[in-house]
C-alpha cells in the first residue's frame, strides 16, 4: 500500500476514533429542572406575603419537600392544601381526607378532598399567594387537574395570586380519547379535553384561563406558571415519587388511563396486589396469563374490586413501552366475555370516559375504528387549542 495513503487511511482512523471518544465523554443533556428547582424565577415574589401551598408527598425541591425548603428561607407559610390522597401522599383512592395539623412543622393542613373540593373565602382570607406543586400523570381523570382547577376558581373568586410550579407529564406525547361531555362534569372530569390530554398542569392552567373555562381571563394577571427546563413533550420521564398508593411504576402511569375506566366495572386492575394497575382481570376471563387474588393493603386500598376471588389476569408488561397511548383493546376483551354485566356502576364509567357514548357503542358492537372515528372532530378542535398554550413544543 503506498504510505502516503496508509498514512492517510490512518489519520481519519485515529480522528474518527477521538472523535467517538469525545461523544462518549461529553456531558449527558442536562436532567428536567422541575419548576419548583428554580427559587430565583419565583421566591422573591413570596417575600412579605402569606403563602399557602397546595402540596403533597410529590412536592419535592432537590430531595428537600417543598414546604420544608420555603421555610428554610422563612418564607411565611401559612397553611398547606391537600388533595386526594393527603399531604403524605398515603390516603387510599376515594377515601376523605382530614384536615390536620403537620406534626413536624406545626402547620394547618387543610383538605381539599373531604367537605368541599375548592378553597372556602375563610381559607383564603389570610392568603396573598398560593403556591401550587403536585406531580400529575397527564390523565383528565387524575384529580389532581382537578384540585388545580377549584384552587384558580377560588383564587379568581378572592383575588389572590396563584403560582404554579410546572412539572413533567410522563404521559405527554399523546393525545387521545373522547373529549369531556361537560354535563358529565365531576372530580374526575372538570374540562372539556381528552382523557390523554399531552399537556403539563402549567399548560391546563394557561388553556383554563384562556378559553375561560371557568375561570375568566382577567385572572391572567394573578397566574404565574413556572415552567420545567430541559424537558419536551416528546422525552421520557420517570416520576422519582410515587404520585399516589396504586400508581408505583412508571408501566403503571402509563397503562393507567387504558384501565382506569375499569373502576366504573366489576373488571379488577389489580388494586389489592403488587400489580395495581399493571393488569386487569375477573374470575371469568378466558385463558388468562396469571391468577391473583384482591386483598386489603393498608395504606392503598381498602377492600378493592372482587376482594379475595380468584381473578385470571392478563400479562401487560409487553405494552408498557414508555410511549402514552389509550389501548382498547382490554377493555374490548373484557365486554366480550362479561356484556352489560360489566357495567356495575355506569354513571361512573360514564364519568371516567367523559361520554355515555362509549358504553353505548360498545353494547351495538361498533369496531375500535368507528369508536375513534367518532371521537376525532373533538380531537382535532381541541389540539388546535392546545397548540396554543404549549410551554414545551
């Protein structure tokens, strides 16, 4: 070989070689910086004034809660709001929760889950700014939207001022399913967009004001949204914190808004094991993959669905991709085999789906194909909207 040549062959070895290695060292890209991480973008709009927090065990700022950190900074903390399932993040699905004093800081904690959903005008006499910073999983029926929807009415109502500290929707890149019939409106359902809506709370708070849904436009001026840094619609996002007793996996979070219509049925999603919502089964399903018997866990549930029968389940790991989807097909499977007798509670179903459209199209045997057909108009309206108030395009 002529050696200038080898030389040459050589040198674009060695340089595609250092090249590779200098890829391999450089920094990975920079992790999700939550809204509540940046203190520069929103502390010094708490300063002198009398701040409640909307929190629960999700609220974390740099492994520090959320609470403990803005007191660290002697913020004036006055009271802490709670959603479903507590302040500790450890109060079964449904279940009230009890308005209490914190233990380790001497705090009123508020519910927001018991007697009334939205903050009273007494609650927030004494408030000038409410802090809002709870993890969501991008689901329209996930209540903590919901919590969030009451505290801006309520904020708007009082003319206080609102900040929310934005975080990641591990469920963010899809948007699906039938839009919210708004006379079906309820704590898992408050407005009108699909049950896999891809937007982050940050956003729903922007749209909600925006369209006025609810909440006039003139409370723009008192919204603050702080959005999340380094993170898009389209990265994967696994939730360091549980964001509630049954949600303990991220194949759970993202099979959950394919199953949670099934609380509406007599069809179990695995409440009551170390399955809960990583399977679904009754005692009558076909060739099931596994067996599993529902039981009371305390501090996750309290007597589930078909509590100590003997349920055939199906296997769900293989669709657990990371990439958010609503699957019809269980729910398909399910309807085949039980009928009407599936539906022991079709207000709620109904609820859940946000249409008493579905059960209806599922009892005349219509195909998932003119199932979806029928919901895309809404679809394609809504992410016109969307569009608009996208923080993270």
């Amino acid at each position: 070989m002529n050696r200038w040549l080898f030389l040459w062959i050589l040198c674009c070895v060695l340089s595609s070689c250092h090249a590779q290695m200098e890829a391999m060292q450089s920094p990975l890209s920079p992790a999700p910086l939550v809204g509540a991480e940046q203190e520069e973008l929103y502390l010094h709009r708490l300063d002198g004034k009398r701040v409640a927090v909307v929190a629960n065990a999700t609220s974390i700022n740099r492994g520090v809660h959320l609470v403990d950190a803005l007191l660290s900074q002697n913020v004036n903390v006055v009271k802490v709001f709670a959603p479903e399932h507590g302040f500790r993040g450890d109060v079964p699905a449904g279940e009230k929760v009890i308005s209490s004093i914190d233990e380790k800081t001497g705090i009123a904690i508020v519910s927001l889950y018991g007697k009334h959903y939205q903050p009273t005008v007494e609650e927030l006499e004494e408030v000038d700014v409410v802090l809002f910073d709870i993890q969501d999983v991008g689901v329209r029926f996930y209540t903590y939207l919901s919590t969030l929807y009451f505290v801006m009415q309520a904020c708007a109502r009082d003319h206080v001022d609102l900040i929310v500290l934005d975080r990641p929707n591990p469920n963010a890149s899809a948007v699906d399913g039938p839009l919210l019939d708004m006379t079906l409106k309820s704590m898992v359902g408050v407005l009108p967009i699909p049950i896999l809506h891809g937007c982050t709370l940050g956003e729903l708070a922007l749209m909600t004001v925006g369209e006025e849904w609810g909440v006039s436009k003139d409370f723009a001026s008192r919204l603050t949204v702080i959005p999340v840094k380094h993170w898009n619609h389209n990265m994967p996002f696994s939730l360091p914190i549980p964001p509630s007793p049954n949600l303990r996996s991220d194949c759970a979070i993202h099979l959950y808004p394919s199953l949670c219509w099934f609380e509406g049925t007599n069809v179990s999603v695995g409440r009551g094991t170390d399955m809960a919502f990583e399977t679904f089964g009754f005692p009558e399903l076909k060739n099931p993959d596994f067996y599993f018997t529902p039981q009371t866990i305390s501090g996750r549930v309290n007597h589930p669905p078909l509590e100590g029968m003997v349920c055939g389940g199906r296997a769900l790991q293989s669709d657990c991709s990371g990439i958010a989807r609503l699957n019809m097909n269980y729910l398909m499977e399910a309807y085949d085999i039980l009928g009407d007798s599936m539906f022991t509670s079709p207000q709620f179903f109904d609820k859940l789906v946000g249409t008493s459209q579905l059960r209806k199209q599922l009892q005349t045997g219509r195909s998932e194909e003119q199932i979806r057909q029928s919901w895309k108009a809404d679809l394609d309206r809504y992410k016109a909207i969307r569009k608009k108030y996208l923080l993270y395009p």
